[in-house]
C-alpha cells in the first residue's frame, strides 16, 4: 500500500509540473526586464513591471479600450440573458404546458449548433439590418451561445425549490409575478450571480464574432487586442504575454468566485442528458 | 411527477421571450445556412443569391480540401477527446487518492489553472512555446547536448499534433474536475459492500468504479465532440489552417471559405456536411447512453 501511495504521489508531481511549466515561462517572460529576451535562462535576473506599465500606460492607452469593450460587452450580454433566462427557467421548471420538453430539447440543439457555421448568417442578418461594427451586434450573437446555459443552470436551481412555497404564497394571496419577485428572486440571489458570472466568463472569451462583426480598432475586445503585440516583422514577446496575462486576470477572479457552481451546473447538464 | 399548478398555458409568457429570441437568432439563422447552402450567395459579385440546387454539394463531394480538413478535424478531435477524457480520469483518480491535504490542494490548484486563461492567450502562449526563437525548449535541448530543431508549427508533419497537443493542455483539467464530481457521485456504501466480500483494490476499480464511470463517459465524449468538431479559435490563432494545409481543420475552411473568399453559399454547404457529421456521431453516442444506461 505505502509502495503504491508513493508512485501516486510522485505520478501527481510530475503532472502537476508538466502543466505548470507553460505558466512559469509564460509569466516570468512579462516580468524580465528589457533586453533580457533573448538571454534564455531559467529565472529572471531581476523581475521588472515595466512591460505591464507600459501596455497599461503607454502608446495610446490601446488595452484601456479593449477592456473597456470587453467588459460592456460581457456585462450587457450577461445582463440580457438573465433577463430572458431567468423568467423562462421558472416557466420551464413550474408548469407543465404541451411541448414543455420539446421546447428544451430545441434549446439543448441550439448548444450543438457551431459558431463558426451560424456566424455565416449572422454576419449577413448583420449587415442586413446595418449593425456592421456595433457592439450591440456582438451582444446580440454572445447571448445566443449563453442562453442555454444559464437556462439549465437557473432550472436546475428552480427545481431544487419545493413548488408548495409557490402555492401558499399565491393562497395567501401573492399575485404569480409578486411571487417570482418576493419568494423566488431573494432565494435566488447567489444562484443568479453564479449563471451571470457563468455569462460573463463565457463571453469575455468570446473571439470569433468580435473578429468578424467588427473591424474598427475603436471596437476590439481583450481576447484580439492580445494579437496586437505582433507586428508583420517582429514579435514583442513580454509584451504579448504581458496582454495575455492581463486578458486573463478577470477570468481568474470570476473562476475563484464561481468554481463550485460552474461545476455543478455542468454536471447538471450531465445528469439530465 | 412533480405537482404542477393549476393554469399550466401560463408557462408560455414565462418562456415566450427566450424562445423568440433562439427562434429568430439561432433556429432562423440554421435554417438560412440550408437555404443559402442551395444558391451562390458570393456579396461581392452583386449578383443576389442565385439558385443552383445540389452544386454546392456537389463541389463539397469533388473538393480536395474538404477531405483534408475532415481528415484533420476527426484527428484533432479524436485526439484531443481520447486524452482529454483519459488523461483527465486519470489525474482525477491520483487526486482523489492523495491523502495529504495540503499537497492535493496544492496540485490541483495548479493542474487548474489553464481553466483560467483565456482561449486566445492560450493559443499565442503555446504559439511562443513552439517558437524557436522565444521557446524554453531549446534551452532543454542545449543542455542535454541534443541538436534538434524545435519549430513544431513551421512542419507540416508537426503542426497538426502540436496544436492537439495545446488542445489537451488547456481542456484536460476541465475533464479532470468533472471526472472528480463524477467518481464522487459514486456511493460510499458500494465500495463498503464489496470491501466486505473480500474485493481487493483491482477488482473494486474494474466491477465498481468502472461500470460507475460509463454513462459520464458516453456523456463526456459527446459534450467534447461538440465543443472541439467546429472549434475554431485556437486553430486560428496558432496557424491560420497552415502550413499549407496541415493543420485546415473545417471550421477554419468554412471561415476562409465565408469571410476571405466571400462565398457564402459553398461555405454553408460546407458548414451544413460538417454539421451533419458531428450531429451523427453525437447522436450515436446518446443513442448507447440510452441503450445501457
């Protein structure tokens, strides 16, 4: 038994390892100080923040924007889809009309169409209806990709809720829509923000329609402002780390946030299939 | 059966906004690549879209290229699926067996981590990490006095595992932190009950956690069948389908097909096979969690 605990241990470690690596490199690269690229060492000589003052700070102030688009984006596309999700989970999970499954499994279908194929149409629609670089068209595509999920993950949550709380609030009185707004929404709060920052972290790594629904600089998010530490001839290699690691630091915090949510709700999808 | 309420129509307010809004965003947009798959819709000849039946197909059937980028998807997607869901019960099961607390936290905080970066930057992290120049390979091989040449997304031959590989990396812990909820998911008392019958280790992870672990494993592979058949970011950031057209998987021809060659309606036929392919696997995998679960 201790002979077989060791070989766990060691295996775990040099897993754990081999994942860390890539990490290491990637943020020891933005911390060396300039002219240090191409020294190739293991460690730093002396760690220096400069490349992230000056993506912060320098020329222009371009990541202020993406951020800036960034997070209008992931916070109006949240926004909406709480607001059309949340309504539609209590519907789904409190009564039983004709074609109540058939209407989920349309949902469940809808996660298993690709971007790539439907942003062919969208882009068309698009330019249809003029929203050609908005950021309003990128919302209303992000939302689409974030329904479903934020469904399954409010319905479970509904469903989990006795439904007799419902009926004595509305014997004693409660109109149906007094019910959802004085009984279901105080319970549902941390439920609520768990979907939404669910929303937020989906849409924040969205790059396929930024890219394609729009081409002004003005409009680019985090995830294409990365790419903009490369030049046609030249890689500014701290600083194109130095960008990831920023458009990856609101991720980390809403992943600490929501880790156990975000796991239960994927099993959630899990059992139901 | 749960007790429903009486008014059950009422549900239809309650669920009308988001059906309209899939209805008219993604159920339309769906059926408008079939459609637009019959015509050639190319913007830029001012033509409008003009109806040529099956010829999209047929083009789909005689070209090269969709057989190439078909083949390079089923790679990318079998490799990346096989390891993901291997590799991740794997360390899901040497997690679960560390007793040391701090260590295990430790360890699985840090496996974690790629969870919590961005696609993208995840894509131009293992972009520099295949580069020459940027690399701490070279530094590997400098020190073990090898002389090999490490540019694996400048080879034909190498760019396509490469960019599994960086696949793996990233989506593997996912599968690890499901794989932990699913083996938690399996009850005590069964493992009690066959210790009791004298079941040594070996034969508890064949006849219990095994059998346990299926239905997740059918599930699993299905839910990572749809996410990477048409996943197209990271094959676009590392390569753009290059070099040549060794790493072309569909979803970057589609896109090359749609927004650079401005052919709309040869890209939802495309894009419309494609679909068909991912929906049969995907369904043939729900039919056997049917079948045995």
């Amino acid at each position: 038994m201790r002979m077989i605990y060791k070989v766990v241990i060691i295996l775990t470690l040099i897993f754990t390892i081999l994942w860390f690596i890539p990490i290491y490199w990637m943020i020891t690269g933005t911390l060396r100080p300039p002219g240090e690229m191409w020294v190739r060492t293991l460690f730093p000589s002396t760690l220096s923040l400069n490349t992230y003052i000056d993506i912060i700070f320098g020329r222009g102030k371009e990541f202020a924007t993406f951020y800036r688009n960034s997070i209008v984006i992931s916070i109006a596309t949240t926004l909406i889809t709480l607001v059309l999700a949340t309504p539609a989970a209590y519907g789904f999970s409190r009564f039983k009309f004709k074609g109540n499954t058939t209407f989920l499994l349309l949902v469940l279908l809808n996660q298993m169409f690709p971007k790539v194929l439907l942003s062919i149409p969208y882009f068309l629609m698009i330019s249809e209806l003029k929203m050609y670089n908005t950021l309003f068209a990128v919302i209303l595509m992000d939302v689409v990709y974030t329904l479903p999920f934020a469904l399954f993950m409010m319905k479970g949550w509904f469903d989990s809720i006795p439904p007799a709380i419902d009926e004595s609030a509305l014997i004693d009185g409660c109109s149906r829509v007094g019910v959802i707004f004085r009984i279901m929404m105080p319970i549902s709060k941390t439920m609520l923000f768990a979907s939404g920052a669910t929303c937020f972290l989906f849409t924040w790594n969205e790059y396929l329609f930024c890219r394609t629904f729009t081409s002004d600089p003005e409009l680019r998010t985090v995830t294409i402002g990365i790419g903009e530490a490369i030049g046609q001839f030249y890689i500014d290699f701290p600083r194109l780390m130095a960008s990831a690691t920023l458009a990856s630091i609101p991720v980390i915090i809403v992943f600490i946030v929501i880790q156990k949510y975000f796991i239960r709700g994927i099993l959630s999808g899990a059992l139901k299939m | 059966m749960k007790p429903k309420i009486k008014g059950q129509n009422v549900g239809y307010i309650f669920i009308s906004p988001l059906i309209i809004y899939l209805f008219s965003l993604s159920i339309y947009p769906m059926i408008r690549v079939l459609y637009m798959s019959f015509f050639s819709v190319q913007p830029t000849l001012h033509a409008g879209e003009i109806f040529i039946g099956f010829e999209n197909y047929i083009k789909v059937f005689n070209d090269p290229l969709f057989y190439i980028s078909l083949q390079n998807t089923i790679i990318f997607v079998a490799g990346s699926v096989f390891f993901h869901l291997l590799l991740g019960l794997f360390l899901a099961l040497l997690i679960n067996k560390l007793t040391h607390n701090l260590f295990k936290n430790v360890c699985r905080t840090i496996i974690l981590i790629p969870i919590a970066i961005t696609p993208v930057a995840v894509a131009w992290m293992w972009k520099m990490i295949y580069h020459p120049a940027f690399s701490f390979v070279p530094l590997i091989f400098n020190a073990l006095n090898l002389d090999i040449t490490w540019a694996l997304l400048a080879y034909p031959e190498t760019a396509l595992t490469a960019v599994t590989i960086t696949n793996i990396w990233h989506a593997t812990p996912y599968y690890m932190l499901y794989w932990l909820a699913a083996l938690q998911s399996i009850s005590p008392e069964i493992y009690e009950a066959s210790e009791v019958d004298g079941a040594n280790m070996q034969q508890r992870f064949r006849y219990i956690t095994l059998p346990q672990l299926k239905i997740f494993f059918i599930f699993f592979a299905c839910w990572d069948i749809i996410n990477t058949f048409m996943y197209w970011d990271l094959v676009w950031v590392m390569t753009r389908g290059g070099p040549g057209y060794s790493t072309e998987i569909l979803a970057t021809y589609i896109y090359k097909q749609a927004f650079q060659a401005l052919n709309f309606g040869y890209a939802s036929a495309l894009g419309s096979v494609g679909f068909l392919v991912m929906a049969t696997v995907s369904s043939v995998l729900i039919y056997m969690m049917r079948e045995r679960g």
